[in-house]
C-alpha cells in the first residue's frame, strides 16, 4: 500500500514518538541549556507526548467498544488536545502548539503535510511573545520550507522535513551563543527532530529508522559529566554570598496553567503576562489554552489568568527549588553520596485510606487523582524518590499499565532493576505487598508477590451513569454493576444486594479470605451487611475490611 497518514499512522506516529523521546530524554535533559539550564526538557516534551499518545489511544479504545474506527479529523484533534492540556515546559509547550497547527490543515487534507508543517512552524511562532533564532521554532520552520519544495507523496515530503530538521538542528550552536558556548545543539529542536522522525516512520509503515546518527549524538557542556542545573557544581553557597541556585538574570518561578478564555481575552493577557517575566509561551485556540510564562510574581501571573477567564492545573515551580531537588537526588545534605537502598516497592492507589495502607506496609505510594490520572513522569520520579536499587512496581489499574510501563523503562535507564508485577486492581496490590520480603532475593520476592497478586480474583461495584449493553444484559442508569475480572457479571437493583451475590459467586470457587475497600460514597453499613453475609454463609472463610477512600467505585472485592 502508498504511504499515507490515516488514524493507525497517527496512532503510530504518537507511540513512535513516545519510545524516541523515551530513549533520547536523558540525552535532551542533559543539554538542556536554554531558555533555562533546569535539565528539564527531555523529561517535559516526553510527558507532553505522552499526554497526547493517551488522548488518541482513548478514542481507539472508545470506538472499538462500539465496534467501529475513528476518523482521521477526531484522531488528529485528540492528538492536538493531549498534547495541548499535557504540555510541559518551555518546549512542551511549543510542541503542543506545533502539533494544533497541523492538525488544523490535516483534519481538512489528510494528503498534503506541506501546507500542515507550514501552518505548524507559523503558529508556534506567533504563540511564543519573543521568538529566538537557533532554538525548536528554527528548526521547525527549516522543516517546513523544505517539505514544501518536494513533489512526491506524504512519505518523501516526511522524510524531506525530518532531514532538513536535522540539518538545521546542527546548525543551532551558531545561532545561539549560550549554545555554542556550551557546545550543545538546542534541547527543543532534538526533541522535535524525534518527533518528525517518528511521523516519517509511521506514514512509510516500515521499520523505524532508528537513533539520530553521531553527528548528532552531542556532547555534555564542556568541562561537566552532567548538567548541573545554573552552573552550581554543589549544593554550597557562592564566595559572594550568593544564591547559587538563582537563575542568572532572569525570574525565579516558572507558571503554567490551563485557562478557559474566549479568544478575545488573550491578547490582553498575553501584553500582561509579558510585562511581568519572559519565556511567555501561550497556545491553544476555541476557549482553552494552555500558558507558560517565568516570573517573579507568580500571583500578578495567575491574578491575569483569572481576569481573563478560569485558570486550572496551576503549577509553580521556583527554579531553585528545582536544583536543589535534583542535587539532593545525588547527594545528601551533607553532600555525601545518599546510599541506596536495597529494594523498594512503588504502588499506584486510588484513594487516601488505600494510599495511608500501602504506605503503612512500607510502599512509596502514587496517589491517583479522579480524573488526572498519572503520567510515566510522575511515576518515574517516585521510583527515584524510592532511592532503591531494586523496585517492584505495583500499577493496580488496567489503564495504567502503559504509563507503568513507560515509567519501568525510564529507571531502567538510570540503572535501577525493575520488575512490574501486572496487578489489575488494589486488592491484588494489597495481596502483594502482604507476602513482600525485601530480605529475599529479589527474583524470589517478585515471584512470591506475583503468585499471590495472580490468586487473588477481584470485583468492584459501581453505578451505572447510562442505559448500555453489558455482559450480563442492558443496565439503566442507576443500576449497581458487579464486575468480576473486569467483566460486568450481575446488574442489580442495591449496593447489599449485587455484592451478596459477586460474594457468592466468587466464593463459589472456593477462598479463604476476602477483602472488602470501600470506597468514599459507599453506605455506612455496607461492609457490616457484607461481612455478616460472609460469616453466615461460608465458613472458615476470613473477611477483612479497609476503608479505601477512593472515589470511582463505592466498593472493592478480593478472594484470595
């Protein structure tokens, strides 16, 4: 078949760039010099593509429930969207940009990218307030001008865009002179020649082409073995008494938000925003943006989001903080070398009563918010804050195995050994931490926490919010859903009622222990009924009861 860009290739385009800036991402930390030398930016365009590979996969997976295909427009938009409310950074958020600009184009001619690469570099430069020469918005225009000379089908103008980024990427320490000072290429436009190569991969349909060749494989700053964040080789104060984590010259915090605005707001905002700091990066279009900007006065930044409409996911980061954070990761207070600890176990909950007893049994918990589920980063960094050699990861959601997965790959990187038992639900996470033993070997131990992870059937009651086609017939709104394995198995009329009967049904295999969450709007005396159920009807058969908090299902069943 002809190359072409459908919703498998923007599928693909999305996870072919997640495992290129996967496997580049340290690389990109360490080069990361520009706008701010805070060795962020491999880590930020990572997250950002992540957000936008998960917006895809979602819709992929909500129409294979209906058993049809989404459409190139809704696959491109949902792109477009994760990227816009995931971005990170500096050049997360420029990426996020460069990827609403194309598909605006492409959701109306699939065939061309020229005309989208062009659309993409022209955008990106109108949302960031001072554009800079020799950074991602050069090396994106450069794409763009030599896509747009080739004749040939969306492979050959892929490819054309992908080499030329290259080119001007090399080019970049000449351009910028805190780069060739550094003797780096610019962090953004590495990140962004990943991407393109990942999109001329995914059209052609053959076997990606593989790592950036040693022209491009660029040397740490000179005179470093890592980058030290602000040019502070230690966590001691500078001869002159000096902050020696302080940006040089410029603002201390970086602010990022979500805002809800109607477009005629943002001019505004953005002449408000200017005047406060610099780095002023705004994106997005029809009511929501996503706005980067470094400041002094971070509550002037987010008083002008809230004049200009409803700003959320308000993050802060004060830069000093953040270099004493990543010099604290290699070395005590003391500024001795932290020694590792031998094994850790990392779990991700749902919920402050499931968060409160994993850590009580020795787990570094990763709390799920409802509705912001956590991205490999956020994961990736409690496998740092562990501080272990050896790390059991415990994801206890079937949609989080991906991010999970990714986060495993990032330690692994960084040298910890990693094993990550696929646990589908906090009960089975609960069973195995119970059986945990950091004194064994760490083979034998995840072999122990498997075995009884993979004992452990599990269920969960929740209400249904629609009338729809499930296993176990048509439920309406309101009714209670049993789910046994993931598999809705009853449809009842009460919360007692339906667990009664996944109780027995789950029992009816045999078990000899139960273990009951439940969850933050479940009746007072669910578990009571339940356990008494449990007590009268099967014997020796023990029964145990958390008080998980967490909000998206009223109550949580395991059988061991």
């Amino acid at each position: 078949m002809p190359p072409t860009l459908d919703p498998p290739a923007v599928r693909a385009w999305c996870r072919l760039s997640l495992q290129a800036l996967g496997r580049a991402r340290e690389e990109i930390d360490a080069i990361n010099v520009y706008p701010v030398a805070d060795g962020d930016t491999g880590t930020n365009l990572f997250l950002t593509v992540e957000s936008a590979t998960q917006s895809v996969d979602a819709v992929f997976e909500g129409h294979a429930a209906s058993g049809s295909t989404p459409d190139l427009t809704s696959c491109l938009r949902s792109m477009a969207h994760g990227a816009l409310i995931g971005a990170r950074g500096n050049s997360g958020t420029i990426l996020a940009q460069l990827l609403r600009g194309m598909a605006e184009v492409l959701a109306e001619d699939a065939g061309d990218l020229r005309p989208a690469l062009r659309r993409a570099a022209e955008s990106a430069y109108q949302a960031v307030a001072h554009p800079v020469e020799g950074t991602m918005l050069t090396v994106a225009t450069a794409a763009a001008e030599a896509a747009s000379v080739v004749n040939g089908d969306v492979h050959e103008v892929s490819r054309a865009a992908y080499e030329a980024a290259r080119l001007a990427l090399a080019a970049t320490p000449r351009q910028l002179a805190v780069l060739g000072d550094a003797g780096v290429v610019d962090a953004g436009g590495r990140g962004l020649v990943a991407v393109l190569g990942a999109l001329a991969d995914a059209v052609s349909g053959q076997a990606p082409m593989g790592p950036l060749d040693d022209a491009l494989r660029v040397p740490l700053p000179r005179g470093a073995s890592s980058v030290v964040p602000y040019g502070c080789a230690s966590g001691e104060a500078a001869a002159d008494g000096r902050d020696p984590h302080a940006v040089p010259g410029g603002p201390g915090f970086e602010v990022i938000y979500l805002l809800e605005a109607p477009d005629r707001a943002v001019p505004a905002l953005r002449t408000r925003l200017d005047r406060l700091g610099d780095s002023l990066v705004v994106v997005g279009g029809d009511g929501l943006w996503n706005v980067h900007v470094h400041v002094d006065d971070v509550g002037a930044a987010i008083e002008a989001g809230i004049e200009a409409g409803r700003p959320y996911r308000i993050k802060v980061t004060h830069f000093g903080d953040q270099a004493r954070a990543l010099q604290r990761d290699r070395r005590g207070t003391s500024g001795e070398r932290v020694e590792r600890a031998l094994r850790a176990v990392v779990a991700v909950v749902r919920g402050d009563g499931l968060a409160g007893l994993c850590a009580q049994a020795g787990a570094t918990v990763v709390a799920v918010r409802p509705g912001d589920p956590p991205a490999s980063g956020d994961i990736a960094e409690a496998i740092r804050r562990a501080h272990a050699r050896e790390v059991v990861l415990l994801p206890n959601d079937v949609e989080l195995r991906h991010a999970v997965g990714a986060a495993a790959e990032q330690a692994r990187a960084e040298g910890v050994r990693v094993a990550l038992i696929p646990t589908r639900s906090a009960v089975q996470g609960i069973a195995a931490l119970a059986v945990h033993e950091p004194t064994r070997r760490f083979d034998e131990d995840v072999v122990a926490m498997t075995s009884a992870a993979g004992a452990t059937r599990y269920a969960e009651l929740a209400v249904a919010q629609a009338q729809s086609w499930t296993m176990a017939g048509v439920c309406q709104a309101g009714d209670v859903l049993g789910l046994i394995d993931g598999d809705v198995a009853v449809i009842g009329g009460n919360l007692v009622e339906t667990g009664i009967i996944v109780l027995d049904r789950m029992l009816a295999a045999g078990g000899e222990m139960v273990t009951l969450v439940i969850g933050a709007d479940a009746p007072a005396d669910l578990a009571d009924r339940l356990e008494a159920h449990v007590r009268d009807s099967h014997l020796a058969v023990d029964t145990v009861v958390y008080d998980g908090g967490q909000q998206t299902c009223p109550l949580l069943i395991g059988v061991e």
